[in-house]
C-alpha cells in the first residue's frame, strides 16, 4: 500500500547520505510515496549546500568543528539548532512538509517540531539514536545540571512526539518508562544494514601490511568507544604474547582521532595499526572485506549496554566473526556471531582476538551464523516494514 505525504527529515550529527540509517530511513519512504526532504551538516566528502539523490532533496548547513567539552557541544548545537530553523522554513515554504522526523542527538529539536505543531498542526516523530543523558555520562563522567538538563530535553522531546522510533527493546523501554510513552506509539525499528551495499568481496592483502592476520574495526573515534582499550590490547598482543603477524585497521574519524594516533605511537603500536580516518565505502569494505575477525572495544557502561551498534550488524553482513565486550544489546545482536571479553578487561580481549585469529574453523562457524542472522533477520529488508507502519499511522492521524 503506497503511503501518500511529505516528510521532513533533520539530522545533526552526521552528512546525508553518509549516516546510512537515515538515508535507508529516507529512500524507503520516498520509495513508498512519500516527499522526502532532508535536513543535515555538511561533511567529507558532502560539502554541497543542496543536493537530490534518488528524489529525495537535501538542504545542509556548516557548523564550527565538531564539539569537545561541555561549551564545544553547546556551541555545535546551538548554530545547528540555528540553522535548523532557517532550513526548515525554507522548506516549508518551498516544498512544504506534513511530519518532521528529528534524529537525536542532540535532543533540542523537538524546539523546531513544537513551533510547527502549534502553528500549522505538524506531525513529530522522534528517531531515538542515542540515549543522551547516558552518552554525557560516558563523555563526562558526571551527573551535574547538565546531565539533568539532558534529561529534560529528553522528557521534553518524548513529550512534544506523536510516536517515537526505537533503535531496539531498551530504548523502547526508555520511551515508555522515562519518557512516559503510550507503547503503542513507539516502534522498534532495528538499523538493519543494507546487503546492497555491504557486499562481500574479495581481499586485498595489500591492506595487511605484510603481515598474516587482520583485524577489522569500523566506527567512530570518541571516548565511548574504547579505541584506547582496543590499542592497549595491541600492545599486550605485540610485547606480551609476542605476535607480530597481526595488523589492525581501524576505519573511522571522530573526536579522539588525533589523539588516539598519538596514543598508538606513544605506547609503541602504531606500527601495527593504520589509523584510516574517514573513507569512502569502497575502501571501508575492502577493509573490512580482508579481516580475518573485527573487532568492537566499546566500553562497557550504561550506554554502550543498552545501545545497538551498527557496526555489530555490518560485520556480521560481511560474515566476519566478532570479540567485543559482554554488553546486553550486543549479545542480543550478535548472538554466536561474537566471542565476549571481560568488561573494559584488554587483556582478555586481546586473548580473546587471538584465539579466534588461531582457530580457523571457528571463524567459519560464527562468520557464517552472523551472515545468516543478518540475512535471515536483520537486514534492513526485515526493518523497513516497520517503519512504514509507523508511519502508515501518523499519516493516517495526518489526513
């Protein structure tokens, strides 16, 4: 059944088409029927101010260097939030909307979805990515009157959308407990990776630097994701366990980039890790195409327990068999697709890699269960459904 309407998509954090659940999000409804717009940074690689890809029309905007510290992330949200609200009317004059789609974080558009609920009786539908008063917790280790301004604009949010979309089970938990949801307004929709695009490939050993073995690590470079764990469990693999045939290649940029290469070099590693920043999908799947095992350090806290990684799904799509920490969301996910270290333990996750790099057979077994669970129930095939049932609802509601 067609689904007949206009949507507006904003994003923060990341380029479109680059944050891929959203752009999966925003090529399914226009797929449908619908009339897409988007709102978003610029980045890398998609510097240009307006765009159309597949018909769906994107409108992005600078923003100062990418937030460190409480006043640097006040700063990136405020002139985004600022530019949101030019963006949006201009769309809203020119192309129109019935439903803004906001994808968090930061959790202040909802600011932007209010003023068109009142004024013109706009739909809101909240894309629930991250639970941001955990992820400043994870950033800033403290629960001050910024941590329960997050928890605010959390409230604020859940309280100003018609439904919410959840990423998983816990943060639909979050939405009906904290958010005090109605569940029947809040739907699971999984970022199941997309097979056309994660494709299995062939390898290119030149990406081995010589060596026999590689390990695979796709995401981003900030504090929660435990690249310094990760890195400290190179150097036990290199000086304690004395493998020098193993070579790490970490995809991804982030905050802690530049830090992170300072950190391999300072702790003797950086020769056995290639730092690639961020990279065409071309060349992240040739990477991660030639590893033998990937990898997840995400540390083990109250976000990263509750919180699907994409980057779990995308190994498993390419048949990769995992080590990450003992983490609930990432259990559920993999599954037998991963083996699971001691949490925030390096030197059990180092044990752990190097088991899984000396036993081939293993690798065969969990890469295939991965590939199969993905294709079998994970996939972005599986998830799109549900979201055009979300919004088969609020366009109903709309009408």
């Amino acid at each position: 059944m067609k689904l007949q309407g206009r949507i507006l998509i904003i994003v923060e954090n990341l380029p479109v088409p680059f944050d891929r659940r959203v752009w999966n999000e925003a090529t399914t409804l226009s797929k449908a029927g619908c009339q897409v717009s988007v709102i978003c940074p610029t980045g890398k690689g998609y510097e240009e101010k307006y765009q159309i890809i597949d018909g769906i029309h994107i409108f992005r905007h600078n923003l100062p260097v990418e937030g460190q510290g409480v006043l640097g992330y006040l700063l990136e949200y405020g002139v985004a939030l600022v530019w949101e609200f030019i963006l949006v009317w201009k769309v809203f004059s020119t192309r129109g909307f019935d439903v803004i789609q906001a994808c968090n974080p930061p959790d202040n558009i909802f600011l932007i979805a209010l003023f068109y609920k009142l004024f013109f009786r706009k739909k809101f539908v909240f894309d629930h990515h991250d639970i941001n008063p955990e992820l400043y917790i994870a950033k800033f280790a403290r629960k001050d009157i910024f941590y329960r301004i997050m928890l605010l604009l959390e409230r604020c949010t859940f309280g100003v959308a018609d439904i919410s979309i959840a990423t998983n089970e816990s943060y639909k938990a979050i939405a009906i407990r904290r958010g005090k949801m109605d569940p029947s307004r809040v739907f699971v929709v999984r970022s199941g990776p997309d097979l056309t695009r994660m494709k299995i490939s062939a390898q290119d050993i030149e990406v081995k630097r010589g060596r026999k073995y590689l390990v695979g690590y796709l995401g981003v470079m900030g504090k929660q994701e435990g690249i310094d764990i990760l890195l400290r469990a190179v150097r036990y693999i290199v000086y304690e366990l004395g493998r020098s045939d193993i070579h790490f290649g970490l995809v991804g940029g982030g905050t802690e980039l530049e830090l992170m290469q300072k950190y391999a070099d300072e702790i003797g590693v950086s020769a056995y890790v290639t730092f690639t920043g961020r990279i065409s999908d071309n060349d992240m799947l040739k990477m991660l195409n030639t590893a033998d095992i990937c990898v997840n350090p995400d540390v083990v806290n109250e976000l990263n327990d509750k919180s699907t990684m994409n980057k779990i799904m995308e190994y498993m799509a390419l048949g990769k068999p995992i080590v990450q920490f003992e983490l609930l969301e990432g259990r559920i996910t993999a599954q037998n697709a991963s083996l699971y270290a001691k949490p925030n333990d390096e030197k059990d996750l180092a044990q752990k890699m190097v088991k899984l790099i000396d036993d081939k057979s293993l690798r065969k077994e969990m890469g295939d269960f991965g590939r199969r669970r993905v294709v079998e129930e994970l996939s972005w095939d599986h998830e799109y459904p549900k979201l055009l049932a979300a919004y088969r609802k609020i366009l109903k509601s709309q009408a």
